[in-house]
C-alpha cells in the first residue's frame, strides 16, 4: 500500500526507487442477485452479516458477537456467518480452544439463532457466493497496526458495505458510501453501525 510504502520509506530510510506499491487484488465477480443467493443458502429472510478467514483470535469474533444482543434488538432476523476453519497454526499451538470459546459465548448470550460457524475451508465459488449474499461486511481485527486484509478487499470485490476496524487499508479505500470505521473492541460501534449499515 501507499502507506506501507512511506514507512518503509520514512521509518526504515529504504530507497524509494527501490519501492514498488502492487494494489492488493482481487478476484473478478461476475454480478448475481443477491436474494437468489440467500435462497441458495436457505438464508432469504435473514438481515447477513459475516466474517471469513483462517481463526485465530486476533479476528475478534468475539466483538461481533457481543454487539448482536444490540443488533437483534433493533433486527430480529439477522444471521452472523463464521466462515472458515482455524488456522493450521492455532490449531498446533493451542487446538480449537478460540473456536471453543466462541461457541460457549453464543451460548452465554442466547445467540443461538443468530449465529452460524461454518467450520470449514470454503471453495472460492462458494465462498464468493457467501460474500455476495452478505449484507454487511464485519472486520473487527484486533491489530489497528494490520496493513492490509486479503479477506476485506474479497469482500469489498464482491459489493459489501464493510465494518471495519481503523486498519489502513481501510482508513485508505472506506468511505462513507462503502462502510464504516470502527475502534478496535468496540461493540457498541458495531452494533451502531450494523443498525445503520452504509449503502454499497
């Protein structure tokens, strides 16, 4: 990123010439409806919000899930997806214990039926069609110094107003018409901002 850049630049005294910024990509997506996608899934009457990637509690699930008693209040059909396996890395380290907790907290604020893991690794057809039914975008990385998510420019790629911690990548390319941005755990801002999605 641009950002990255002027740190490597101003920070580390590397040689601009030296410096190529690529944009971080993303895969073409060919436009569907997206009401025709949450019929696919079963999911036609839920407001969907999601998140997906690898686990590992640097995502801080556990933000969202504390802004849905909020959310429910004011949006009684809305679903939360957790999409993804945890990662290899974790999972060597300290097994599913993240993942564990997570469920145990669903359970603790009676978020049973608000909440959905899909405890595995998604195909990119089917994960893109997940990110094109969802209708708002959850980034709650706990890490503000987080450069760049591959996750976030997936999502934004696929049309959704992402909620975003103030990482700079998305400090860079939110806007109001295209999300929200967010303090690390913060569940009250989540919330407000999920009950007031921007439009994409």
């Amino acid at each position: 990123t641009d950002r990255s850049a002027r740190i490597l630049r101003d920070d580390y005294a590397i040689d601009g010439k030296k410096i190529s910024v690529i944009p971080h990509g993303t895969h073409p997506v060919q436009w569907r409806n997206k009401q025709e996608m949450k019929a696919k899934y079963g999911l036609q009457d839920r407001l969907v919000l999601s998140t997906f990637g690898l686990l590992s509690s640097n995502k801080g699930i556990e933000t969202a899930l504390d802004a849905l008693g909020s959310i429910k209040e004011h949006t009684p059909n809305v679903l939360y997806l957790v999409l993804g396996r945890t990662h290899p890395e974790v999972v060597r380290q300290e097994g599913e214990q993240y993942r564990h907790m997570l469920v145990r907290k669903v359970d603790e604020l009676g978020l049973q039926d608000h909440v959905r893991f899909v405890d595995r690794y998604l195909e990119l057809d089917e994960l893109l069609e997940h990110l094109q039914l969802t209708d708002t975008y959850l980034f709650t990385s706990k890490d503000p110094e987080q450069a760049v998510s591959g996750t976030f420019a997936y999502a934004m790629g696929c049309g959704c107003p992402v909620i975003s911690t103030r990482i700079p990548h998305a400090i860079d390319v939110l806007d109001e018409a295209t999300g929200a941005l967010i303090d690390c755990n913060s569940p009250d801002q989540v919330a407000n901002a999920s009950i007031a999605p921007p439009i994409a």
